[in-house]
C-alpha cells in the first residue's frame, strides 16, 4: 500500500467491473513483473490523471468497455511486454514494437525489468 501512496499509476479502465475480496475492481494497475519482482508502469513526468495513453499507432477511441465474451484483453495483453530501454512495448509478429505512449510521445516505463510480463 505505501508503494502506491503519493504517486500516478497507469490504468486499463476500460475493463468490465469485477468484485474481488469482496470490493468491486472497475480499473487495473499496469504492471511490469518477473520471476523475482512486480513494478508499475510509471507515466512519464507531467501527465495529468486522466490523461489518455496508448500503443503508437492505436490512438482511437476506445471501447468504454470491453465486451468480456470477446476476450479482447486476454487476446493483446500477452503481447504486452518491455524493451532494453525498458519502455512499454506491444509486439505483434511482422510489425515493429509500438511503445505504450501518450499525445506528447512521451514513453511510459518500468524502473528495472527488461523483457518484463506487463499486465
């Protein structure tokens, strides 16, 4: 808990609400996680909450929320992932990295994991 005190967090806000332990869950911290250790996807210095982010590339409007049946989440998500430089990136085969980023172009980063599970 002390780690998320005073700070910006980035979120998937568009996820269908859930109740877990009891409390309904309507947004996910994105995090970058090993073998060893979990970390949050810092936004860059200057963002405003509520600011949009989004992959190079995907600046749409997204869906105000995902359809659970679809599996969109569960379909992209894997691709999510962290490069040398220790940017959030989305891979898809054929194409290059798009990094998580926002209307400045600004990266959105992990403190430490390269090649991290972000989710």
């Amino acid at each position: 808990m002390e780690a998320l005190q005073e700070r910006y967090v980035v979120l998937v806000a568009n996820l269908k609400p859930v109740t877990m332990r009891g409390i309904k869950s309507t947004a996910m911290v994105l995090c970058g996680s090993d073998d060893e250790k979990v970390e949050f996807v810092d936004p860059p210095a200057g963002v405003k909450p509520g600011d949009k982010d989004f992959f190079e590339g995907f600046d749409g409007t997204p869906e105000k929320v995902l359809n659970p049946k679809k599996k969109i989440w569960e379909a992209v998500q894997p691709s999510f992932s962290t490069n040398d430089a220790l940017e959030v990136i989305y891979k898809q085969e054929g194409k290059p990295a798009a990094k998580l980023t926002n209307k400045e172009g600004q990266s959105f980063k992990v403190k430490s994991i390269v090649s991290a599970n972000v989710r």
